[in-house]
C-alpha cells in the first residue's frame, strides 16, 4: 500500500508541473502574465532538431536538456488534458506493477526514446512538445509485458494485436486531423524503448524461472 502510494505520488507530482507549466503559459496567451511567455518556454525547452545540426542553442547544455524538457511543456490546455488523463490511467498500471521507482525508469527513457525517435525521423526542422513519447513508452511497456505473460500461459495474442492496431490506428487518425502536425516519430521512439525498457524491469515478465 506504501509503495502505491508513492506511486499516486510521483504521477500527481508530474501531472501537477506539466498542469502549473501550462496554466502559465495560458494565462500569458490570455495576457494576465508577462507576454511571450509559451514562445519564451518553447525556444528554451521545446525539442529543436536543428539545435543537433548547426543552430546557436540559447544555453550551452540545451541541445541535451531539450531530449527532457519537450516532455514537460504542451502545446495548450487541450493537448495537455489528453496526455494528463493518460498519464493517469497508464502510469498507475505500470505502478501497479512495477512500483514508483521502476515507473520512474521506464518513463524517464520513455522520454528520451522519444526525442531519439524525433531526432532521427523527423522530415523537417519543426519543434516538438509534449509528454506523448513517454506515454507511448508506457504502452509499449505495458503490451510487451501483456505479450508475455499470455506466452507464458499459452494465451491467444489477439487482445496485444488489438491493442497496437488501435494505437497504429489512432496515431493514423491524429495524423490526417493534425494535417501532418502530429510528431508519430516521438510516439514510435517512446513506444519502442519503453516496450524494451519494461522487459528489463520486470524479470517476472519473463516467465516462471526453471526450478
């Protein structure tokens, strides 16, 4: 109980900055804060594929610290209701279990499988936001420990197949919406390393060790 308590903890903690961040950044769209403050936020902590070419960062380490802080800014309320609401519903099925340390793990390089993802596979030099590559670094923790364990107990893969047919899908759908805005590479990026990442945490995902 006391370990899922820490977990609730970490995930009101991370909902809560992204939330404070946004609300800032709202209130000074709506001009009750200092102007400029969402420009100012994403040229310091959006993730700038240039900044990885030839572009002058703003600061010495932000070429490094732009692979973490994307995740902790939106691009307004709407999208960050979305990504808070799923934190909320996948980030306690991965701390149910695994715990808060190793959701903590898991979302970390989630977030930085992301911003590898975009790195390598984004077609133009546009900035990217959001905490959607560690989500999907979520799911794909929790699909690949969903694929072994019906393995494991020689369970049909359908209900896994569907579930990564409706994020293909979904990701498809975003995309037309979006007119191409929707950064798929970051999703991609976090879904990958999180599937892998979620393998190494859980050794139970493995299988019933030879006695």
């Amino acid at each position: 109980m006391a370990v899922l308590r820490r977990g609730r903890a970490v995930l009101i903690g991370l909902i809560a900055l992204c939330t404070l961040l946004e609300l800032a950044l709202s209130l000074s769209d709506a001009g009750l804060l200092a102007p400029r403050l969402r420009t100012l936020a994403y040229d310091y902590g959006g993730f700038w594929p240039g900044l990885l070419g030839n572009w002058k960062p703003n600061y010495p380490a932000q070429p490094y610290a732009m692979f973490v802080t994307y995740s902790i800014l939106h691009g307004g309320p709407a999208h960050l209701a979305v990504n808070m609401i799923t934190l909320w519903s996948l980030g306690g099925a991965v701390i149910d279990r695994v715990g808060a340390w190793r959701f903590g793990l898991l979302y970390g390089a989630s977030i930085l499988g992301g911003a590898a993802g975009f790195a390598l596979l984004a077609p133009d030099l546009r900035p990217m936001v959001g905490a959607s590559g560690a989500l999907f670094g979520l799911a794909g923790g929790l699909i690949a420990w969903a694929s072994l364990d019906r393995v494991t107990y020689r369970e049909t893969l359908w209900p896994v197949i569907r579930a990564v047919l409706l994020l293909l899908g979904l990701n498809v759908v975003l995309w037309w919406a979006m007119h191409g805005m929707l950064a798929w590479q970051t999703h991609l990026g976090g879904f990958l390393v999180g599937a892998l990442c979620a393998l190494a945490l859980d050794r139970h995902a493995l299988g019933p060790e030879d006695a």
